[in-house]
C-alpha cells in the first residue's frame, strides 16, 4: 500500500484483514447489501477521525453524472506539474495581486495570535515555561495553513539554525491529514485520468479512502482481471495551485527573514529547493519511477530484504497511482525482536541511496517504513526524491572516514565539501577549535544509546574525572553537585577548544579567556558560519527517525555503528581515486602503518553487510546465504584478474611483510658486526668488512619494519586462535584484533581453485610489489644516511659511501624490474 506520508496505517490495515473475506471481498453488485448489514450491526473501523464512520467499505455501482465538483488539474496556475519555475510565478501573481494579499491577509490573520502570543513570552520572561504549550499551537497552525506549510513544517523540524530548537521539536509531530474530498469526485478522477469504468476494471473498491491527505488520498481495491489486491492514490483537485500561490509567497517573504536574522542560508534557494520538490511531487509519474527504480536498485545490489510497492504501471497516470497492496505493520509500532535488524536493513538502504544510487527519499516519516510479515521492510511515498550528485557521494565517503580514522584536522575542509560551511568561513570554522567539541560528541555518540546514552556516559565520566571537586558532596547527583560539575566541564571544554585554536597558529596569540571568549561568540553566531544543505536534511530525518524507532527496541542501539558495514562495502567494492584515497586513510590514518583493527572493523563490517541485506534469513542469522555471498564478493576483489585498490593494498602489505621478515631472519645474527668500530685497515683489506657493514645498513631492520613484523605476529596468532575451535571466537589480542574464524578456509579454497588464471596474473603483481617496496625501503635508506651524515657535519664513512652507491644502483634495477612487470601485466591484459 502507498499512502501519503503521516496517515495512520497499521490500524486500516488491521481492520481490513480481520474483515477481508467476511465483509469487504465481495462483488460490487452484493455491495449495498453489505452496507445495510454493515449499517444494522453498527460495525465501526478503525478510519483516522477526519474520515469518519463511513460504514461499509465497498461500494456499488455509482452514478458520477451526477457529481457537482469538477476535475480540474492545471487550471490558473503558473506552472505545470514537475515544473517549478519561480520566474513563471512572479509574472502569474504579480498580474494577479488579489489573490496574493487575499491569501496573505488568510495567513497573518491565523498566525497573528500565535506571533503575538511569543512576542509577550518573550517580553515577560515566560518563553521556557510555555514551551509546550506554543510548540502544540505552532503545529495546529502549521497544519491548518495548507499542504505547502505543512511541507515546510515538516522540512523544518529538522532545521534549528531556521526555527528555535523548542519549535522545530515540536514540528516532527506534524500530521498531514486533512478531511477527504468527496467519494463520488475521487472515483470520477479515477475514471477520467485513467480512462476507465471502475466496474470493468475494479470487483471491489473501498466507499471512502482508507488514508486522506492535503494532497491526495487513497482508496483499497481489487482488480476484476487478477484478483490484485491494489492501494490506488488520487490527487486532490486544485492543490497545484494553493502550492504555487504558497511558495510564490514564501520565496518574496524570504530575502526579508535573512537580513531580519542575518542567516548564512540562502533562504530563497532553499524556497526554490523546496518548491522543486513539492512541485514534483504532484507528478504521480514520476513517483512511480522513482518507486520502480528503488525496488530495481535493491535488487540489483543484493538488497534483498527491502523494498517499494509494486506499480501497476496501466493504471497509474500523473494524477492516480495504483500499486500493489503491501499487508504489514509500521515499524515503529511493531513489537517484533527484528526490529533492530530492520532499522539496519533502512539505514544500508538509505545510505545506498545517498553514496550509491544518488536518489534520496526525502519522506522517511514512521508511518512510510512497514514491517512485512515475512519479516522483510518495505519504503512507501516517493512522491519527493533529490538527487545527490557523485562529488557530493564522495565527499561524504571522505568525511565519514576521516571521523571513523579521527582525521579531525580535515573536518573543516570535509565540511566545505559538503556545503555546510562556505569556503571563505573556513578559516573562521578552523579558529574556532570547533573540531574537539566535534570528535568528543562522535566518541560519545558512537557508543550506542542516543542522546539519552551519550549524556548518561558523559556524566558518569565527569563524576569520575571531578572526584576531587565533587567529595565535599554526599550526593553526586544533588543540584549543587551537579551545577560544579557543569561548570568544571565547560570550563575544560572551552580551554580544549581554545589550545586546539591556539595550536593552529591561526589567530594571535592572546589569552585564553579572550579566545574563549571569542569561541563562544562564534557559538551564538552559528548561523553566520554554517549552513545546513537540503539533502542533509532528509539524511538527518531520516536518521532520527530510524534511530528513533531502533533505540524504542534496545536502548543500547548505536545508530553510528550501524553505518560502518555500508561503509566497508562502499570502501571496498569501489575503486575509483577518491574511494581509494578514503579507504587508505581509514586502514592508514596520518601514518605509513597498517591498523590491523581497523582492516578486521572493514572486512568484518563488509560481511555484516552482505549477511544482512541478502536475505531474511541470513539477516536472522539461521542461513550461511549471506556469509557465503560475502566471500564470494570479496573473492571476485581480492583474487580478480583485473588489478585494483584492494588488492594492491594487499599485495603490498604482503610483500613488506615478506621482505621484513626474511631480512629480520638473514641479518638477526650477524647484528654486531654493525656494531663494530671502524679500523684503520688498507682499503683492500677493509672492502669486505665495508662491503658487510654497508649490506646490514641496507638490509637491517628499521622501526617501520618493526611495525610490519609485529602485524605479522598478531596477523600469525590471530589465525592460529581463528583455527583453533577450543581457543574461542571471540578472544581479544592486546591491539584489539579479535580472532574469529569468520572465513573457513573450506569455503575459500573452492573460490581459489577456480580462478588459476587469475593467481598467475596476481603472481606477477604480487613480484611487482615486491620490487616496488624493496625499491623504496633502498630509497629510504640512502636518504636517510645522508641526512645523518648532514646532521653529523662529518665526512662519510667508506661503509656509508659504499652502502649509498648500492642502494642507488639497486633502486635504479628494482624500479626498472617494477615497470618491466607493469608493462607484462598490461599486455596481458589487451590480450584478453
């Protein structure tokens, strides 16, 4: 079923399978019968109250001759559906100015009561105490002005740097749903958009809409030929042009709010931006597209445990959508123990659409997230999608890395990227020391629990960090305790912040309450700094909402933690320059060494993925379809013909730690001969000692050696412990890497016998990055010794001269050898 975003659902749904074969299946023909029967044994259904007690819900042959509305779409209006044009409305409204002030006096006058009511909280210092009680009269108001306030309303809850915080909250509540407009007029829409006679085409069709909205409602069916259960939505006749009207008004009304706020967004944008989506929306067309393509795209990347309603495409017009009947329950209201599991499943989905597909849902309200009785999600209303352009994907890949790898030093220009801080305020955001107060919530947030759980571990780690301040108290938890405890934090926050700043050396140097100082008056003018962009407010809503109905079901659920599979997937599986860059700085960090717990986080998290989007039961844990999925996706990386990122990476890896553990066994033992002084011998009988000490220094151990030697003794005992059933699957090493048998080598074998071919184009790269690194640790090397001898002001040893002259020469051959194999590999390849 495809109902306009905020009707209530679960309810109808109920009503009408309790009653589907009882009442409701039966022919049109039989259906007045039913409705006296209904009317005698005063049957009541559970219908939202602004439709009323209709009754039965079949109805029988209707005359639509005789409906006095009339059907008009695109009658006096600036624009056509899926057409916003700004322009077009200016010249249309100006030429038409009593329906603008008409429509201006309507609104003033509802909404004087309220803005005069705030206006006296806030001269009377009353504001916090009747919070509620104007957060209740906004939202009446809001739904009372129309469809398009309600929009924005609902766009703007998400949006406090546009309303005050105590509002926008208050506005997440806001419920679309409006008295329907007439039965008869609905089923004459359906008749004449279609082309149609409802009684040759539908056996049965519900009396009145199970759902009503501002813009549409829905009705519940059964088509004659196949017996499909159907949910057929009906625009409502004239809204294109209250809509139009609306934003005309909104976007001449916004360059006055910006300079009255000195707000950084761009307010008439954002109108635009608005107007853009609402406007499509009202082509039921192109929600039928977006609706198919969903289903397609999920499939298409083994997303199989979600999905949109079927569109019966012969049936749908821009006015009328008919889908397939979805049977199922919201999934906030669901009291099933998968529901964590499908908040997973709506938020890989999600994130698929914002780094993938690049097609967002932009109404990722509650009631549009079903849970199917087969345990599967389904996403209803893509009446308002938005494009997300591949720049901005990759941006977003970026930044999430850089937080996962606390990469804070390239937030700021992470947050440019994403259009939330104008780049000629970047200087300003990095000043700021804005950056701390980011990475200290992240750590926080990342543990799981929302909000509530964040604060909940915040204050027990500033009880336990102000004991000494905090021991005059009997209770940790008293007012007074609690007021020094608030102001030790905030003074530690501020002086983090400022020697964050300071360090930069961005700003003067000055003291630190005068860059605290500062740094709060940066706080009070958020608004002059950041900017919010219309996609990261559909990603937030949809965020909360997930988040929202996750934590409903386990307090302890980490909306954070969930992205990280969807982000291993994305990371691994794509291998364009920029996803490469955001893997290598997520395994790498700032440093030229592998995380081994981050590259376990990656591929663990990639098999989570795939086991929990791949089927229900696999999600459920009671099938190996998704684990096996998971090796063979990594299989077709990691051992394919075709080079890329991910095996390069490995292959380097590998050959580093090949090359540091065979020089650690060949030059262990003869160490002290490096050790040896120098001896006034004849250069004769001096070479071969020079010539052994020049080796050492070439081919000894250094500190990132020692780095690769250790990963290969975690990597070595992880293994070990991941083979070893007795020894447990969950056992921790002191570096955090967890042995877990999670890739049986009885399932990796059969991927790597079938693929012999590609092993031997991998042996030749695996001896190109042998060369590669050999090369590059020579490169090192020599470097490095002229920089000691530099340091030293002293002439070189024989034995230093000796040991620059070979790595030169060594280098030079290794990195010929390096593009004799790259070349092979590439002709190779052509050859194919």
């Amino acid at each position: 079923m495809e109902v306009d975003h905020d009707s209530t659902k679960s309810s109808k749904q109920l009503c009408f399978r309790q009653t589907a074969h009882a009442v409701n299946m039966v022919p049109i023909s039989k259906s007045l019968s039913v409705l006296l029967l209904c009317s005698s044994s005063h049957l009541a259904f559970s219908f939202p109250t602004n439709i009323g007690q209709h009754g039965g819900l079949f109805h029988g042959p209707t005359n639509l001759n005789a409906v006095k509305e009339k059907v008009e779409y695109g009658v006096d209006v600036p624009y056509v559906e899926a057409s916003y044009d700004s322009r077009a409305a200016e010249d249309f409204y100006k030429d038409r100015p009593i329906e603008s002030i008409s429509r201006l006096t309507q609104i003033v006058t509802k909404s004087s009561s309220f803005i005069a009511d705030t206006v006296l909280d806030a001269k009377f210092n009353r504001e916090e105490e009747m919070v509620d009680r104007r957060s209740d009269e906004l939202l009446e108001l809001v739904s009372d002005l129309g469809p398009t306030f309600i929009k924005v309303g609902q766009a703007l809850s998400a949006r406090t740097d546009l309303l005050p915080a105590k509002y926008a909250k208050g506005l997440t509540g806001l419920q679309d749903a409006v008295p329907p407009f007439s039965a008869e007029l609905g089923r004459k829409v359906i008749e004449d958009e279609l082309g149609i006679k409802i009684d040759d085409v539908f056996s049965a069709l519900s009396l009145e809409p199970v759902a009503s909205a501002s813009i549409g409602q829905v009705y519940r069916g059964i088509l004659r030929e196949s017996g499909l259960e159907v949910a057929v939505k009906v625009q409502r006749p004239g809204v294109l042009g209250k809509v139009a009207l609306d934003l005309y008004m909104l976007r001449s009304l916004a360059p006055v709010w910006q300079d009255l706020k000195e707000i950084n967004t761009d307010l008439v944008g954002l109108v635009d931006a608005w107007g853009t989506g609402f406007i499509d929306e009202l082509d039921y067309r192109a929600e039928a597209k977006a609706t198919v393509e969903f289903s397609k795209a999920m499939e298409q990347r083994g997303l199989q445990s979600v999905f949109s309603p079927e569109v019966v495409e012969e049936l749908s017009s821009m006015h009328v959508l008919t889908t397939k009947w979805v049977d199922g329950e919201r999934l906030v209201d669901s009291d099933a123990d998968d529901v964590p599991r499908l908040c997973g499943i709506a938020l890989n989905a999600y994130l698929t659409m914002l780094l993938d597909t690049g097609t967002l849902h932009c109404d990722p309200h509650p009631g549009n997230l079903l849970r199917t009785p087969d345990g599967r999600l389904c996403i209803l209303d893509w009446g308002m999608t938005i494009n997300v352009p591949t720049d901005l994907q990759l941006s977003l890949l970026e930044f999430i890395a850089d937080l996962n790898a606390e990469n804070y030093e390239d937030v700021p220009s992470d947050l440019v990227r994403l259009q939330f801080v104008p780049e000629d305020k970047i200087d300003e955001l990095r000043q700021s020391g804005l950056t701390v107060a980011i990475s200290n919530m992240l750590k926080l947030a990342a543990e799981g629990g929302g909000p509530k759980g964040a604060m909940k571990r915040m204050v027990a780690q500033n009880k336990e960090k102000y004991a000494d301040a905090l021991k005059e108290f009997d209770d940790l938890d008293s007012k007074e305790a609690t007021e020094v405890r608030q102001r030790l934090f905030r003074e530690d926050w501020q002086r983090e912040m400022a020697e964050d700043s300071l360090s930069r050396g961005d700003i003067p140097s000055s003291t630190t309450a005068d860059v605290t100082m500062k740094i709060e008056q940066l706080q009070e003018k958020n608004a002059d700094v950041f900017a919010i962009p219309d996609y990261f407010v559909y990603m937030s809503r949809a965020f909360s909402t997930l988040e929202g109905i996750g934590l409903s079901s386990d307090s302890n659920y980490s909306i954070l933690q969930e992205c990280y599979p969807y982000l291993a997937k994305r990371l691994i599986s794509d291998d364009s320059p920029r996803a490469r860059g955001a893997l290598k700085m997520l395994l790498y960090g700032n440093g030229d060494s592998l995380d081994l717990s981050k590259l376990q986080e990656l591929t663990g998290g990639f098999e989570s993925y795939t086991s929990s989007t791949t089927s229900v039961k696999s999600s459920r844990g009671v099938s190996d379809e998704g684990r096996n999925a998971a090796i063979e996706q990594l299989a077709n990386i990691v051992l394919s013909e075709d080079s890329n990122y991910v095996q390069e990476l490995l292959l380097r890896e590998s050959a580093m730690a090949l090359d540091a553990t065979i020089r650690n066994a060949v030059t262990s033992p003869f160490e002290p001969i490096r050790r040896l002084p120098s001896l006034p011998l004849p250069w004769p009988l001096a070479l071969p000692l020079d010539l052994a000490t020049a080796t050492l220094e070439l081919q000894g151990v250094d500190k990132l050696d020692q780095k690769t030697l250790k990963n290969v003794r975690v990597l070595t005992d992880v293994l070990q412990r991941g083979s070893n059933p007795a020894k447990g699957n969950a056992s921790h090493d002191s570096n955090g890497v967890t042995g877990v048998n999670s890739m049986p080598v009885e399932k990796i074998i059969p991927e790597v016998s079938q693929r012999w071919k590609a092993l031997a184009r991998i042996g030749v790269r695996f001896g190109g990055s042998l060369a590669s690194v050999q090369a590059e640790r020579l490169r090192r090397r020599a470097s490095l010794s002229r920089v000691r001898t530099r340091e030293k002001n002293t002439t070189n040893h024989p034995s230093s001269d000796l040991a620059d002259d070979i790595a030169s020469r060594g280098a030079d051959t290794l990195e010929m050898l390096v593009k004799m194999i790259s070349t092979l590999d590439s002709d190779l390849t052509k050859q194919r």
